[in-house]
C-alpha cells in the first residue's frame, strides 16, 4: 500500500509570457507517464504512491519545464505521508 498522498500545483513562469496551459499538460504528462495512480482537478494532481518515488516526479515535472524554456517554476505541494498507509479513496469516500 501507498504511504503518501502528494498534490502538486506547478506553476511555470513561460519564456515569453505565454499560457501556461502547455508547460501544465506536459507536467501532468509526466505524472501519467510515471504510471501512479493521480487525479487531475482544476488547480492541482494529486497523487497516491511512495513518498521517495512521488518526490522524484515532482523533481521531474520542474526539470521539464527549464527545458522547455522556463526561467523558473514555483511547485505549491501539499503532502500526506502515512507508514501505515495513504489512500484517496480512503479519505474520500463517505463525499462519493
């Protein structure tokens, strides 16, 4: 079973002032590439797995975003870390 539960809002700062809207598919295109289970909401992913292996995506999704060209990124992150387990769908369920 998971231990964590990390959201993620990147916020990229676009070479020329652009919509960001491309830099944030590509960053969620990472997230799914990953292969970890994620839900995609309005302003930010949340993710469920290893907190070692979470943390290296969210690495991941800020170094793509310098190669395309952004000068810098702010990462607004939210973590849950539990040994004994993290689950979505254990936090969630009595709302479903």
């Amino acid at each position: 079973m998971a231990n964590a539960l990390v959201s993620i809002q990147i916020i990229p700062k676009t070479p020329n002032g652009e919509q960001v809207i491309p830099y944030v598919d590509r960053a969620i295109e990472i997230i799914q590439q990953s292969g970890v289970k994620h839900e995609v909401h309005p302003l930010e992913t949340t993710m469920e797995g290893e907190l070692h292996e979470l943390l290296s995506i969210i690495e991941q999704m800020n170094k793509a975003m310098i190669e395309m060209g952004c000068p810098n990124v702010i990462s607004q992150v939210k973590i849950y870390y539990n040994p004994e387990g993290a689950s979505m769908d254990r936090l969630t369920e009595k709302y479903k």
